[in-house]
C-alpha cells in the first residue's frame, strides 16, 4: 500500500542589528523550545545549561488550526484565501497553541508594525520546495520583541504561523528581521 509521507516544516531566522553590525541572540536548545511552545514554561538564559548565543536564530513555528485551513485551501484553491506575506511581531508571551487566530499583543507602532514581507521561492531539498517570507523593521521606539506571526491581510486576516522565542530588545535605530521558510518535503 503507498503512503504518502509528505510533510511542511515552518522555520523561522531572526537577526537583530545595530549600527550596521549583528547581534548575537539567544537560542534556545530545541527540546527546551518545545517545553516552551507547548505549556508556556520560559527558562532563563544560562549559557550552555539552557541555551547558547548565536547569530541567525532559528526556531520551528506551530501553524494553528486556522493557518493550516489557510495552506489547505490556498493548495486547493477553495474559498480563494488571500496569500499569508504579512509579517507581525509582538510582545506576547503565552506558549502558541492550535486555536490561536493572533498574536498575543501585536506591536503597532515604534517602526515595528505589521508589514507585508517579500516572498519568494527557494530551494533547500528540490528545485522551489520552499516559500520564503522575508520582513525586514526598521525600528523608532524601544521594545522587547518576543512573538511573531504571518498574516494574510494587513490587519486583522487569518494566522499562518505563530512562534514566540526569548526577548530581542531592540532600540530605535535597530533593525530587526525575520527570514520566514515553509518547506514542503517527502519524510
């Protein structure tokens, strides 16, 4: 009997910049991550205990129950969903869950307001396996950046993706981006 084993994988890479020059962030060891999405629980950054410091952190998104009727319907072309290239980040910390249709609390002002990204498609397996979304701020205010999320429309729409991920703590004059990649691969 054939099964088929295809399956998307959602990541995401953030990168925080001031005066021209990166910032290391703090990655999280995946399984502390995972505790994280799942029930919520964040653990303090001791260096190589709970995580480590990095350029380009990466972490896995959890697509909600809604985002997943997104892909679905924007594969099958039914109901006709506007693509999801709207980027958004906040300072909400409740761990993402499958009914989630926001973020926790969106950032609308400080430059760091939701923006449409660029989208395009890479390769990472096979010839255009993977949709890339990439959301660059330029940032006016001060915040402590810890969720995100993609969106198809400007404001409100319906959630792709969500993820939180310890504070960036970004200050005006920063930039703060985000390299979203949904890849579509066989296990």
């Amino acid at each position: 009997m054939f099964k088929d084993k295809t399956r998307v994988i959602g990541k995401i890479t953030i990168q925080h910049f001031r005066d021209g020059k990166e910032i290391k962030g703090w990655q999280e060891y995946k399984f502390l991550h995972r505790l994280r999405k799942r029930f919520g629980i964040n653990f303090p950054k001791i260096f190589g205990l709970t995580g480590y410091r990095k350029f380009g952190v990466t972490y896995f998104n959890l697509a909600p129950t809604v985002g997943l009727a997104l892909m679905a319907g924007r594969i099958e072309g039914s109901g006709s969903p506007a693509a999801a290239t709207y980027m958004a980040v906040g300072t909400g910390t409740t761990a993402p869950a499958a009914g989630n249709t926001a973020l926790e609390t969106e950032i609308t002002n400080s430059g760091l307001a939701r923006a449409a990204g660029t989208p395009t498609l890479v390769t990472v397996n096979v010839n255009n396996d993977t949709a890339q979304l990439v959301k660059q701020w330029s940032v006016t205010g001060t915040k402590a950046i810890t969720e995100m999320g993609i969106f198809n429309a400007a404001s409100a729409g319906t959630l792709l993706v969500r993820n939180t991920f310890s504070a960036y703590n970004v200050v005006s004059g920063d930039t703060f981006k985000i390299t979203h990649k949904l890849t579509f691969a066989n296990a």
